[in-house]
C-alpha cells in the first residue's frame, strides 16, 4: 500500500481485522516520512493519527507489518501523494482517496478498482503494478547493480507477454508476500545502515528507509485529538451508519 495520510484507526482496523484473520496475509505501507504541514497545529494532529494508525496495525502482527518512507539518490525524503493498493496479486485500487475516514466519507475523491481476469490463479495487472512498484523502491531500474533493463520499459512495453516475464526474472525474489516482504526488509535494513554508518562507501540500492510510528506524550496526545478528530479525520457518514459502524 502507498498511501500520503495512513492516519485513521477506524481505517487501520480494517487492516488489523484481515491480519489477525489471516496469519499468512503481510502488509507493506510506503508513505511519507514527514507530513504536508511543518505548522504545529496541523502536524501534531497529523502525527497523532498516525501513531494511533500505525500503531495499532505493528501491534496486530508483529512481523508482519512494515512501515517505510521513500528517499532519492541524494538521501532527500521524497513526499509520497500515491494512493495504491494491491491485495494477492487479484485486486488493487488507484485513485484520489487516502486510507483515511476524511476521504472515505467526507471528501468528494474518485477511485478505480481493477480486477483483470485474464489468468486464472491472479490478475496480470495487480502482479505486474506490485513488480513494477516494487522494483522502483528497490532500486532495481537501469541504474541497478546487476540489473541492465529499464523496469519502466519492461513493465509497460509493447504489451508482449515476454514483458511479465522479463519483470518476474528482475523480481525473481518477490513471487509472493513473504518473499516481497523479505526484499523490502533487507533492502530497507542495508540502506538505514548506511547512513547510520556516516555514508561511508557505496550506497546500497534501494529508495526506502524504515519508518516507525510518531512518539507523542500523553498531554500532547490529549491536546492534539480535537483537531484530528473533527478537522483532519472527519466522519462525514450519516448518523445510522456510524451507528451500524457501517460504510
């Protein structure tokens, strides 16, 4: 999952729900490291929904949930705006809302849901746009070590069906979850290590960093939730489905 605002509990506990069902199920977010706002009254409440987030869904299975924030070549954050999603290689969504209940039911947002059934055990689409992310935030475009093709090309070439081909070869150890998460983790892991080591010799490939939950103080916490809850997370649903607990 990409996401800008992973920010809302009532969201994340639709993530937790499927974690504790599925002890197979693993979740990658990328999201940004700092928030849209530097001004203390906007931030703090940002940060408090994403500690109240994040960590719930670490605390649902641990092992089994990553958190990261992208940088560029240059060790500069890069501010994430994507709202992607892809579950099993079988569904994914792309569009304008954010894992939040603002654009869940209060703002006016549109998204896409694409299920392509062209294979029978999982979507050719949702695959080759995990690959495609994925190979993106590891590093493994024409610039990779050991990795000659351009993954933009290979991805969205001529449409041949070589070209799936060419992209499970380059993520060859990201067929499924745990080994996607597996990549993300040691990438990630190698590239923190780095820079906690002063940069000294080569950079290790890869654009993720680990990213924890934000630490706040109960009393900041405190003065932080009205603002979160009625101005950054609104619940825009009508009274009978937030009392149902219904979308």
């Amino acid at each position: 999952m990409e996401d800008q605002y992973l920010w809302s509990r009532a969201i994340a506990d639709s993530f937790v729900e499927s974690l504790q069902r599925d002890e197979g199920l693993h979740l990658i977010v990328v999201m940004p490291r700092w928030t849209d706002s530097d001004n203390p009254v906007s931030r703090l409440p940002q940060l408090l929904g994403r500690q109240r987030a994040m960590s719930r869904l670490a605390a649902a299975a641990p092992g089994r949930v990553a958190f990261y924030a992208p940088e560029n070549s240059d060790g500069t954050p890069v501010y994430v705006h994507a709202k992607v999603c892809v579950v099993d290689d079988t569904w994914c969504s792309v569009g304008s809302d954010n894992f939040s209940r603002r654009s869940w039911t209060h703002d006016s947002e549109l998204s896409a849901v694409v299920v392509d059934t062209a294979a029978s055990d999982h979507s050719p689409y949702a695959r080759r746009l995990r690959l495609t992310l994925a190979a993106e935030h590891l590093g493994r475009g024409v610039d990779g070590p050991g990795y000659p093709g351009d993954v933009s090309e290979i991805a969205h070439g001529d449409g041949d069906p070589g070209d799936d081909d060419d992209l499970a070869r380059l993520m060859h150890d990201c067929p499924d979850a745990v080994g996607t998460f597996r990549a993300f983790a040691d990438a990630a892991a190698a590239l923190e290590e780095w820079h906690r080591g002063g940069r000294r010799g080569t950079r290790p490939p890869g654009r993720l960093r680990p990213l924890a939950p934000p630490r706040l103080n109960p009393l900041t916490m405190a003065l932080a939730f009205p603002a979160y809850r009625w101005l950054h997370d609104p619940d825009g649903r009508p009274w009978h489905l937030r009392v149902r607990g219904r979308y």
